[in-house]
C-alpha cells in the first residue's frame, strides 16, 4: 500500500509528522517544484517524500489536505480515481450550504474524485493537536471517520491505528459525518473536540 498527502501546508504537515513517527513512507505534494520543500519535508524524516502532484496521486491511499477551494484543482490530477481511497481532510466552513447543494461537503468532494472511494477523517482536530504525539496518558488520540463505503472506512482505521491514533468510524457521510462537518459558519459537534481512548 503506497500513501500520500496533497497539501503540505498545518495539516500536511501534522499528518506527515504522524507517519514519519510511525516509520511509514509517505509521498507529499503541492502546487509547487517538490525541491522547493524538500528541506521542510527533510526536517520531518526520512520517510517523507516530496513529489510533483503527478507523482503523487500514484498513491494508493490519498490524504486531501488543501483547503475546501482547491479540491477540483487535486481532482484534475486524474480522469479516474478507480482503486484510490481519498481521505478528506478539509473543512468547508464558511462555505454556504447552497454553494455546497445542501450536502456536506465530503460529498461534493468525493463527486469531483470520479471513481474513487472518499472517507472523511483526521479532519476534527487543529493542526497544533494533530500535529502531537497521539499516545496520550496511556491512552490514543481518537480520530474520527465517516464514508459512505465501509470497507474504505476500515481499511483507513486500519491505517489511522497504525499511525497511532484510535478511529472511530461514524457511519455515512450524511449520517454520522455530519458530526465531523461544518455547516456554513457552524461546526460539527465533534469538531474540535480532543478525545482519548483508553483500552480495557
Ligand atoms: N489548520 C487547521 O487547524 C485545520 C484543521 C482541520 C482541517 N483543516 C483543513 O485542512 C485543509 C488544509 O488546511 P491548512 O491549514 O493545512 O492549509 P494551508 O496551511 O494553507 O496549506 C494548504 C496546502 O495546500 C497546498 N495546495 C493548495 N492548492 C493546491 C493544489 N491545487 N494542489 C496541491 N496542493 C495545493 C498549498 O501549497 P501551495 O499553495 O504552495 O501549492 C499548501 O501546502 C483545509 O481544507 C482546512 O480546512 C485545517
């Protein structure tokens, strides 16, 4: 399995931290010549590898974490996104919910993503937490997801475990994940909401 992360901006950067810490490989794009931040991307580790946009979205498991505006722009990286899991990491605030069709965001995303399976996750969380060792007192730092597709929900579970949080998957994208939404210039009630899992 081969991971990536658009955007390496705060969350960019706080998710890379998490892979870096875990010791898994992770591609990073932006808009610009990946030489430009190789250095940013050096400090985190050596697991982190800046790519062009192209190269990046060869990835099987992609992390969307440019702001809500951007996401048709990382869309036209590729006529199809068959066999790609898509985690949306951005949050629409402000964005006014006729803008949006009356649907949470996740959703117009995944439609810009033809072909490929969109859960919405690591979104709930200020870059300045996210960015933080997820192990706790003890305990993980929950991370919550929501998709329309279960078995894409899992497999990012399986992943968000192994980057050391502890998921909490939902249900679909207008059901559970409205809780991890903002809705016009109101949030989710999850958002923001710093939690800890503690096992036993
Ligand atoms: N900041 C937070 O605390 C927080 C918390 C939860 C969720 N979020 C969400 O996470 C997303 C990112 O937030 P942020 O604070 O990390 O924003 P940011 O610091 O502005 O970073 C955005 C990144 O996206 C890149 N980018 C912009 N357009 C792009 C494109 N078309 N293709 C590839 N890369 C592109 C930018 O790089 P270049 O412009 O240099 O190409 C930059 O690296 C937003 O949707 C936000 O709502 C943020």
């Amino acid at each position: 399995m081969s991971y990536a992360i658009i955007g390496f901006g705060n969350i960019g950067q706080a998710l890379a931290k998490a892979f870096a810490r875990s010791g898994i490989e992770v591609s990073v794009a932006t808009t610009r010549d990946p030489e430009s931040f190789a250095s940013a991307a050096a400090a985190i580790g050596p697991e982190i590898m800046p790519k062009t946009l192209a190269q990046a979205v060869k990835a099987d498991i992609i992390f969307l974490a440019v702001r809500y505006e951007s996401h048709r722009d990382v869309a036209k990286a590729l006529p199809n996104w068959k066999g790609k899991i898509i985690i949306d990491v951005t949050n629409a605030y402000g964005v006014s919910p006729e803008e949006l069709g009356g649907q949470p965001s996740s959703r117009v995303v995944a439609q810009a993503f033809t072909g490929g399976k969109l859960v919405r996750g690591f979104n709930h969380l200020a870059a300045a937490v996210l960015d933080q060792d997820p192990a706790v007192h003890g305990g993980r730092r929950v991370v919550f997801l929501a998709s329309d597709d279960d078995g894409a929900a899992t497999e990012i579970g399986a992943l968000a475990e192994n980057l050391g949080f502890s998921p909490i998957k939902l249900g679909g994208l207008s059901e559970g994940g409205l809780l991890v939404q903002a809705r016009g210039n109101s949030w989710g009630q999850l958002i923001f909401k710093d939690l800890v899992k503690f096992d036993g």
